[in-house]
C-alpha cells in the first residue's frame, strides 16, 4: 500500500474517530466524514464500502494486526490487552459497538476472535467442529461483556474489568453449581433457582 494511501486511511480512520467521540454513529455520513477531513468521496469509497467498513478497519489498524503477530502464553493476555485498548478508546467503542445490523461492528469483532478461538480450543483437544462452535459462543459472550463494561455509569479498569471476566468464565466452568427448589409469591417466576 502507498504511503498517500496509508495516509488517507489514517486520516479518515482519526476524523472518523473523533466525530463518533462527539455524536452517534448514525448521524454521521460518509459525506460529513469527508468533509471534516477534506478529503474527497471518491478517495473514501476507493478504500472502503461504507461507514461501516471504516469502522471495523480503525480496529483492524489500530490493533487487531499488531495482536495478530504477536505470541500470546494465555488467552487472558490477549484479553487484558485488548481491554486496554478499547478503554483508551472508550467513547469511540462504545459507540461502535451499539451499531447494529448487518456490517455492525460487533459481528466484525466476534469475526475477528474466532479463529484465534478456535485454535485455542482444538489445541485443548476438541474437535474443529466442536472448537468452532465454541469459538462462535464466546466470542458472543466476550462481546456482551465488553458491551456491558463500556455502559457502565462507574466502569471498572481494564484490568479490574479483565480480571473480573478471567474469574467469572473460571468460575462458570469449574465451580459446582446447584439447584433446589425456589418459592416465591410470584406465580410467574421460575420453579427453581442457582444456589
């Protein structure tokens, strides 16, 4: 890619990132990104489909690439990384992932985990079936998390928010869990409750 290239990608993608700190992501157009930058929409639409698009590329530049050359000993490394980048951008992530529908930026973001999911866990021993249908899961649930920590009013750290998820996805999976009988005067709540 040419450095005039890189360059009109880096443009957009701050321009891009400052006007979705200021309002939704709804109300800016590819025309209002341009014209903030001063850069024309032919050269937007040359480097990308749409708003949408823009988006999931700030996240693929600014870190997933670098993440993917790296070597991480745990699954959990990665995470506390990533976490560190999303609060740095806070205001820009919270807003991207509230976009839904098709090209929403959270489809992107469980796209991107997912073969680095998978491979995890076929190198746990599982079946490419089984590692893929688990990478699928919780990358989903990875991102309901990271949605729920960015709306927070009072947020926890990154690193208390990463640590928090470490514990509670070991906690799901090796702690004993219970049910017994739940009375309630609500007729319409649920038989049983987790103890």
């Amino acid at each position: 890619m040419s450095s005039s290239s890189t360059n009109t990608r880096r443009i957009l993608s701050e321009t891009m990132k400052k006007l979705m700190r200021e309002k939704g992501f709804r109300s800016i157009s590819v025309k209002s990104i341009c014209e903030s930058c001063g850069i024309n929409r032919k050269s937007f639409y040359y480097h990308y489909r749409d708003k949408f698009d823009l988006v999931n590329d700030i996240y693929s530049i600014e870190f997933y690439e670098n993440a993917a050359r790296k070597s991480y000993d745990s699954i959990w490394i990665f995470f506390d990384e990533l976490c560190i980048y999303i609060d740095e951008n806070r205001k820009f992530y919270r807003n991207a992932f509230n976009v839904d529908g098709q090209n929403s930026f959270r489809d992107y973001f469980c796209d991107s985990l997912e073969p680095m999911l998978t491979k995890h866990y076929a190198q746990q021993g599982y079946s490419e079936r089984e590692a893929k249908r688990m990478a699928c899961y919780f990358s989903v649930m990875l991102s309901a998390a990271v949605v729920n920590w960015l709306g927070e009013k009072k947020p926890m750290s990154a690193e208390e928010f990463s640590r928090f998820v470490h514990v509670l996805c070991s906690g799901v999976c090796e702690g004993p869990i219970c049910i017994k009988d739940y009375t309630h005067s609500d007729t319409r709540a649920l038989p049983y409750a987790f103890n």
